[in-house]
C-alpha cells in the first residue's frame, strides 16, 4: 500500500510553527490521523508474528540518531528498532525547539522540523500494527524487484 503518510505532509497539515517544540495535543491529532488513514487502507497487519520491515529516510536517520546515542554509527547499529527507543526520541526531540533539534547528531538540519511527525508516525504505525519494532533496511522495493528480474 502507500498512504499519504509522509512526515513533510503531516507537518504541513498538523504544525503551524515548526521552531516550536510540538504539543501533546498535536501529537494526538498526528497520530490519530494516521491510525485513520491505516483503518482506512484496510491493510491486514496480521499474522502479528510476522516481522515488519521499513524502508526510507525517516527510519534510516532515526537509525542514525539512536546509534549516535549509543556511541556507534548506523552501520553497526542494530536494525531492529523497538518501539521503547521510538517513543522515547520522539519524546527528546518533540519537547526540543527546532534550533535544539538542528543540533542533535546524525540528524540532517534539514530534516529537524519533520522528525518528531515522523516519530509520532511510526509509533502509532507500530501500535497499530500490534508490533513492539521494526526492522530498518537500507532495501527497498526497488532492490528487490531488480533482485527478482536478475534471479539473485
């Protein structure tokens, strides 16, 4: 499936100024727009047991971020990410103004006014999925279908 669920959207449509920290209430209405959207999709999510798998920017600088606070870079950094870790950034970097947030590493100054949207984003993707992580890859569709057409 692919939704109208991108963080720049979402920032547009929910944030009126991006240079403040974003609200709880804004949170609320990000994420519940989402878990709208997801309902609507009508994607089956189950069988829960199955892993999901997440491609793009938001989840390789949240990847980034998370192993330059553990002292790694995203090479050697776990690619599970689990929804402890999600919620918790999310909440550092919502409660930073978007100077603070330009600041933290491996966080692209360009990309600081959307990653709390994005954050807020995945975890209520994970929560309604009924999913504890994610698994990062550096792989998308593309990857795979070339792999496909050449029989790798």
């Amino acid at each position: 499936i692919s939704l109208q669920l991108g963080a720049v959207r979402l920032t547009e449509r929910f944030i009126e100024n991006r240079d403040t920290p974003v609200g709880s209430d804004i949170e609320a209405l990000i994420q519940s727009h989402v878990v709208s959207e997801l309902v609507k999709s009508e994607f089956p999510f189950a069988p829960y047991e199955d892993p999901l798998i997440a491609t793009g920017g938001a989840f390789s600088v949240t990847r980034a971020v998370l192993a330059a606070e553990a002292g790694t870079d995203i090479e050697h950094f776990r690619a599970r990410l689990n929804i402890t870790d999600i919620r918790t950034l999310k909440s550092k970097l919502a409660a930073m103004p978007l100077h603070e947030r330009m600041s933290v590493p491996h966080l692209p100054a360009s990309r600081a006014d959307i990653v709390p949207t994005a954050l807020m984003t995945i975890e209520a993707l994970l929560n309604h999925a009924k999913r504890d992580e994610l698994t990062h890859s550096f792989y998308n569709l593309r990857y795979g279908l070339v792999a496909e057409m050449l029989g790798l």
